[in-house]
C-alpha cells in the first residue's frame, strides 16, 4: 500500500464581496483510498478582519491515507459563506481543487463560483441576500450535470498543502 | 572498517530559526510567546519547547516594523509524519489601561523540506458576540482569551468562534532531516526560493518589510 500525507492549512479567502468570511471544506476520494488519521471534512472559525480584503483563518489539514490505486486522487472542495453581524449566513462560493500529487510545499489558490439564479431571485439578493444552493455538494467537485448550471464567478480560496509521499516509487509510479 | 548500514526506525526534523518580528498596523510594544504542537508520534529531542521574547515597539523609521530576532532551535523525532509539529505562536500588548492583552494567536506547520523558508503567519483574536460585551471588555481591558493557546493548532471545534484578523508574524526557518528517505517518505525538492506564504492584504501602500 502506498502512502500520502497531506499536512497545511486553508490560509483564507479573499476577493469576496464582503469579508466576513467562513468556510465548509472536505476531501473526497476514489473507493481505493483509506483514511487513516485525521479530519477530512470541517468548518473554518468565522473571521472578520480588521483592514483589507482577505479574511485568515490558518485552519490547520493533517490527513494521512494509504491506497492501493492511482483513481480518486484526493480533492479538496469548499463551500464559502458569509456571516453578517446578526450571525445570518449565505452562501459565497463552491470551489474544488485536487490536492497535489508531487511531493513538497505546495502554495494553491482555488477558484470559486456561485449560482447565478433568475433576474428576479439576482435582484432580491441585492436587498435581501439569499440566493440559489445546490442541493447536493457532490456537484462541486465533479463535472456531471453541470451543463444545466448558470454561475457567477466568485473569489478565491488561498491554501498551502504540503505533500509526502511513501512507497509511490515501489510501485513504479513517478511524481 | 566499514559503516554498517543503519535501518532507522525514526527519523529526526531539525529546526533552526528565528521568530523575526511582526506587523501590527494597531498596536505596539508587544511580546510573542511561542510553543510547538505536535501528534503523539512525535518527540522533541532537544531544544526548548516554549518561550517568550522581549518586548518591542515600533522603531522611528518604518512604522509598521516590530522585530523580535528570537531564536528557535529545537529537534524532533517520529516514526510518522502525521501529527507534524505546528509552531503557535501568541502575541500580547498592553491596551489602553496597561493590562496585557492577547493582539494575536497564529499557527503554521513547520516546513518538512531541507532548506531556508519564510513563513508570514496571519494572527487572529476571539471576538465576543455581543456588542455589549465588546464594550465591557473594552472597558475592563479584558478581551476573550483562548484558555490555552494551543487550540489554534487543532482544526476542531472552530464552527462556533468568530475571529477578527489584525497583525502578521514573520517567521524563518532552516531545515534539516536526517533518515526520513530511508524510511520510505518523499517530501518532494529541498527548498530553493524564498516565498512568504501568506500574502498581506493591508492596503495602506505600506510594504510589509519582509515581501522579497
């Protein structure tokens, strides 16, 4: 079995139209892959910066996998929401990246996209907030159905992965 | 004679560096204390696992500099890269009446490639939930604090809190490994270049002095 470790944070997010800024994240993979130590999905604590765009939140990743096959390569995908000060949240973005598959310091800035709902549901967002979600998550980070989708373009979610890698060479696979 | 090959079972990370300084558009004479965090594979070997740095302010030139120039040097071994150690760092100044109060709680993994890296951590504060209660801590110069600093390394549990960014440390760091190929683990090209990995977003035209 071949190993990979995935140790960084989720630095933050910006580029939003508002910086008070939380994030759902998880990890998916392919049914070969066995998670053995750490948390592969969370939630980021809300953060609210004092100057400039770009909302921290250092959420630290320790995974560490063992797998018998190259499909389902770990992704990572996100789900941006926006808490205003009475703690009502709405959605600001779905993104989704892979994670690296070369061993070392890896610095990623994932993209995101909302939604984009009717001209009536677009302008009561502008007075209300709200807005269009999917209803399920898998949509993020594959490509079916996804045709049917009209989306805006978002921010971008800011992360820095540091990969390791054992045994991959056994196996005659190179990274 | 020949060196007999070892079979390690463990293999060592070796730290050097240094907690440069800071940058906190707010707030000066501030102190940083700092520990490391790591799995229950892991053990420090040598070096301190905590400490405290002087006090410092801004100096004349550059208003937003605070530099601590405080050193770190601490091993550790494991047999296992999970659980990398985290250095966490808390930054603490006094407010209007001289109390200290926390100005910053920050976390990042130590780099696990050999080499020279530079890490620009972003520092963050608990902020209370109600307005009232950001008055009377304001008034009785007591902010929410974390009871131990160390839950900034851990990613649990941070659903419930509302934090509010304010400030960056600057960290560099030479690494060193010894034994973690021979186990088996590829941690990828030795570092080359010098990035910082966070980028500041203040926007007051002012360069964050450690940007390359």
């Amino acid at each position: 079995m071949a190993e990979l470790h995935i140790i960084g944070q989720i630095i933050g997010a910006g580029g939003f139209p508002q910086n008070s800024l939380f994030c759902k994240w998880g990890v998916h993979t392919g049914g070969a892959w066995r998670l053995l130590s750490g948390l592969k999905e969370g939630q980021t604590q809300v953060d609210i910066p004092q100057t400039g765009d770009m909302a921290y939140w250092s959420h630290p990743i320790d995974l560490h996998y063992a797998t018998k096959g190259l499909q389902g390569w770990p992704k990572l995908h996100f789900q941006v929401w926006h808490q205003d000060s009475f703690g009502r949240c709405q959605l600001y973005g779905y993104g989704y990246c892979h994670v690296p598959s070369s061993p070392g310091h890896h610095r990623i800035s994932c993209v995101t996209w909302r939604p984009l709902g009717s001209w009536q549901e677009q302008l009561a967002q502008m007075f209300v907030g709200g807005g269009p979600q999917l209803r399920s998550p898998d949509l993020i980070y594959s490509g079916a159905d996804r045709y049917r989708l009209h989306t805006e373009a978002m921010g971008t979610v800011e992360l820095e992965l540091g990969i390791i890698m054992r045994h991959f060479d056994k196996y005659g696979v190179e990274s | 004679a020949v060196m007999a090959t070892s079979n390690p079972s463990v293999f060592l990370l070796s730290v050097n560096g240094q907690i440069e300084g800071a940058n906190f558009p707010e707030y000066d004479n501030l102190y940083c204390k700092y520990c490391f965090v790591y799995g229950h594979d892991w053990a420090p070997t040598s070096g301190l696992e905590e400490g405290i740095t002087q006090i410092t302010c801004k100096g004349s030139e550059s208003s937003h500099k605070l530099i601590w120039n405080f050193p770190l040097e601490t091993t550790f071994k494991s047999t296992n890269p999970s659980g990398w150690p985290q250095l966490v760092v808390s930054v603490y100044g006094p407010d209007v009446f001289g109390n200290d109060v926390v100005r910053g709680y920050g976390a990042t993994h130590i780099p696990f490639t050999p080499g020279q890296h530079t890490r620009t951590i972003p520092m963050f504060v608990p902020e209370p939930t109600w307005r009232l209660q950001k008055f009377t801590s304001w008034l009785l110069g007591r902010r929410p604090e974390y009871t131990d600093p160390k839950v900034v390394a851990q990613g649990e549990g941070r659903e419930v809190t509302r934090v509010r960014s304010q400030g960056f440390v600057t960290v560099s760091f030479h690494i060193i490994t010894k034994d973690i190929k021979k186990l088996g683990y590829d941690t990828g090209p030795s570092s080359l270049a010098n990035t910082p990995s966070a980028t500041s977003g203040w926007s007051t035209g002012e360069q964050p002095y450690n940007m390359e």
